[in-house]
C-alpha cells in the first residue's frame, strides 16, 4: 500500500481500512482523463509561472510515457494504490524524480476526481448519444419500409383501431429523439470545469482557471468552489437519461416480446437473436428482449442509489461521493450493451406483414369508422356509437368481423347504412383517411418522415 499522507500520522492504515477505502479497482477506468486533466493543470501552472517550462515539459512527457505504456499493456494499475490519482502521482514521481512532486500544486483530490468524472461522463455521454443515432436510424428504417403495413393499435392491450407499423415505431422515434435531446441537455449544462477549486475552497496560488477550462473544452470554470467539488447533479441527471433511455427500451422490449408469442406472430426474430431451450426443442426465446427488460432495474437502482446517497451530505465533499462511480459505470455499461444489441435485434428481425393485417382486420379496430359513417350521415355520435355496438355484438356471436356482416343486417339495426358502408371500414380506407398531423393515414406520415430524415440529417454527434 502506498499512502499520499505521512506526516500527521504515527501508524499506517489498517489493512482493510485501506481497503475499504480503496477506490482503485474501480476509477483506473478514468485513468486517461485523469492525465488528460493533469496535463492542463500543469500547462496552466507553467503559464501563470508557478513551474517552470523545464519542469512542465518533463511532467508532459512523464505523464505522456504513462498514458501510452498503460494503453500498450506496458504499466499495470495495481492495488498497491488508493486510487487512480494517486498512481498516476506516483508512478510520475517514480519516473521523473521530484519534478513529479510538483504535479498536485494547487490541487486537491476533490476537484481532480471532480474533473475526472465530469471529463469521463462528458465522453460515454456522447457514445450513448451516438449509439441513440444508430436506434434512431433503426427505427427509421422500419418507418420507410412499412408505410402501408397495416395492425391493430392498441390499449389496455385490447385491439382499438387500426394503424400502420410506421406509426407505431414512429412513437419510437419520438421517445428516442427526447433521448438525444435529454443528453444534449445535460451536456450542456454539466460542462464547467470544477479544476481549481482545491479542496472546496479555492487555492491561494494564481491559477488560470479560464485557461484549465478551455484547454480541456469546458464553456467555462465553475463559479463556486464549494459546489465544484461537492456537485453530482449531472450524474444524477445522467442517471435519470439513462433510467428513461432504459424504460424506452423495456417498454419496446415488452411489445417484442407479445409481437414473437405463438399467439401473436406479428415478429420473427432473427436466429442470431434469439436463444433455445436446452429441453423444449420447439423454443425460439427472445431473451435479448427479455434482458433489456431486466436490465432497466438495473440502471432505475443506480439511479435510486445516488439519489439516496446524495441527500444527507453536507457541504463540501465527504467520501459517501466515492459511491457514485460503481452505480454510475454499470449504468453505463448496463445502456450501452442494451442499446447495442436491441438496434442488432431490431434490424434483424422480420414482421408478419400478413397476419399483423389479419390481426387488424378481426378485432374490429373500425368500429369506430363505421359509427363515424353513421355521424356522417347525420346520426348523432352517441346513438351511432350505440348502433355500432350492436353490430358488434351480433359479429361477436357469429364469430365475423363487420367487413363480413350482410348489408341487411346492418340496415336491420340502422337503416342508414347502405352499401358503401364495405368501404368505408375497409382497413386501407380507415387508416389513410386519418390526415392529421400525427395520425396514421400515409400521406401524413410522409409529412412526417420527411421532418425525420431531416433530423437525422442535423444530428449533432460532435
Ligand atoms: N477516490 C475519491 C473519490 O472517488 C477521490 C477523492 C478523495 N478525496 C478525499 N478527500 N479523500 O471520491
């Protein structure tokens, strides 16, 4: 073990103090943001004369030889250190002799491990953002293709009215467009460089803050240095993304998983998408689907975790904030595999175009466009509603869909009805005369895709 403190101390730590205090097994993750950060620190204190140029330049270079030999293979993070910051120090000192020492001038752990995290969620952000992009672009794909393909649209998961499958995944789309914006957001409002506020309190030496900030891409330095080092609101923020990304994903997850039972068959997964069973040798499983679902838990509880671990703690920081990192990186792991596999499972899987229409056309999702007929022709909604009902009834108990029933009957319970009413609940009728904006019909649809392929167009990866 080897300690950053000595000199106010008579005893060495405790085995398992040390290790339960040790958070290097886990933040050697953030080991290139960590010298990333030290690099601008140093190129700051240089400018401002703190150190000199011979000293910074041998800091650079150290701390440059660090970077690569941990990226090659060459240097192991071990758990001979408390944590990545102190390594990185150490190994410095090791290497270049006592110009390293100068490396912490004006900083403390608080607001470098500060900046860590904000530098590594700031990166993962923007590769979850850029994996949205690809579920995006999935999505769309779908829409292109199934303009006219027709199903029944549902609620309380009973057959309500016809749509297409573009409409349905169009909802989709809306949920993961808020997705990328939500991340957008938190960008942008999370990127102040918390370097330089020291411990919580600033430091007495002349530090360039505007200057570490904008060497490491930040709009600017934060403006207290008491929230600098104590701020984990954008994790939360993130967390809360994440957790709404992930109920996206389980909610879309959960339809997969109804369209693929035997008793729907609107979906035919991919083999390589699906499992067997090790006994049942009829079994196709989505079980993708079914760990995306699980998996959502999963990110909610590091969500919650943070929450919790959050609410007590007194101003400045206080070591309950080491806890956010394990939550926070299984979150981020948890998204990045659920949306890589479930855009995988997307593109790759096949819809019954035919049953999907068959299902529409039996569960009368135009019972309403037949009461619609009867209000067209002057019959008040609430008595035309009453009529439809009928109608279903009667269809119900000779096991037919309305597009079945003889015109006499119809014109036994309404004699209103005649014999265009076949065309009028005709499915192909029903969907493309819904034209609002946002409705189902075709031709709004292509309104619509055209704002998508647009959006796709100007989305901002950068
Ligand atoms: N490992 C610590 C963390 O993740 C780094 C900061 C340590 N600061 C301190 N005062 N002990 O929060």
């Amino acid at each position: 073990m080897a300690q950053l403190w000595g000199g106010r101390f008579t005893k060495e730590t405790d085995r398992l103090v040390y290790r339960f205090n040790a958070s290097i097994s886990f933040d050697k993750r953030f080991y290139a943001q960590d010298i990333k950060g030290s690099i601008a620190h140093v190129m700051m204190l240089a400018r401002k004369g703190i150190i000199n140029d011979t000293e910074k330049e041998k800091i650079i270079a150290g701390l440059t030889g660090i970077m690569e030999d941990v990226e090659e293979g060459r240097l192991k993070i071990t758990d001979k250190y408390e944590d990545i910051h102190s390594f990185v120090e150490a190994v410095l000192i090791e290497r270049i002799g006592s110009a390293g020492k100068k490396l912490h001038t004006g900083r403390s752990r608080n607001d470098q491990v500060a900046l860590d995290m904000k530098l590594y969620i700031r990166d993962e952000l923007l590769i979850v953002d850029r994996l949205i992009e690809e579920l995006l672009y999935a999505v769309l794909g779908i829409i292109e293709e199934h303009l006219e393909t027709y199903m029944p649209g549902f609620t309380h998961l009973q057959k309500a009215q016809p749509i297409t499958l573009a409409h349905h995944m169009g909802a989709y789309f809306e949920m993961f467009k808020r997705d990328h914006e939500r991340l957008r957001d938190i960008y942008k409002r999370m990127n102040t460089c918390p370097l330089g506020s020291g411990a919580l309190a600033g430091t007495t030496y002349p530090l360039d803050r505007e200057y570490t900030a904008k060497l490491l891409g930040f709009d600017g330095p934060s403006l207290n240095s008491i929230d600098g080092v104590s701020d984990r609101d954008y994790l939360i923020e993130f967390l809360s993304a994440l957790s709404m990304i992930m109920m996206h994903l389980s909610r879309f997850s959960e339809e997969v998983i109804i369209w693929n039972s035997n008793e729907y068959q609107f979906v035919e997964l991919d083999d390589a998408y699906s499992t067997g069973s090790s006994i049942m040798p009829q079994k196709k499983n989505p079980d993708i689907a079914e760990l995306v679902r699980g998996k959502t838990g999963r990110v909610y509880g590091s969500l919650n975790a943070l929450l919790v671990t959050m609410k007590g703690i007194p101003l400045a920081y206080n070591k309950d904030m080491q806890e956010d990192k394990e939550w926070t990186f299984d979150a981020i792991d948890s998204v990045k595999g659920c949306i890589t596999l479930f855009a995988g499972m997307l593109r790759t899987m096949q819809f019954r175009k035919e049953r999907m229409k068959e299902s529409a056309k039996q569960g009368f999702t135009n019972a309403t466009d037949a009461a619609d007929y009867l209000v067209n022709r002057g019959v008040p909604f609430r008595d035309a509603h009453g009529i439809v009902g009928q109608l279903v009834l009667t269809c119900i108990e000779r096991r037919i869909a309305l597009d079945e029933l003889p015109l006499e009957e119809y014109k036994r319970i309404s004699p209103v009805f005649e014999e265009d009413i076949y065309d009028a609940i005709s499915l192909g009728v029903c969907v493309s005369r819904r034209t609002t904006t946002g409705a189902p019909g075709p031709e709004a649809m292509e309104k619509v895709l055209e704002v998508y392929r647009k959006y796709m167009e100007e989305y901002e990866t950068a």
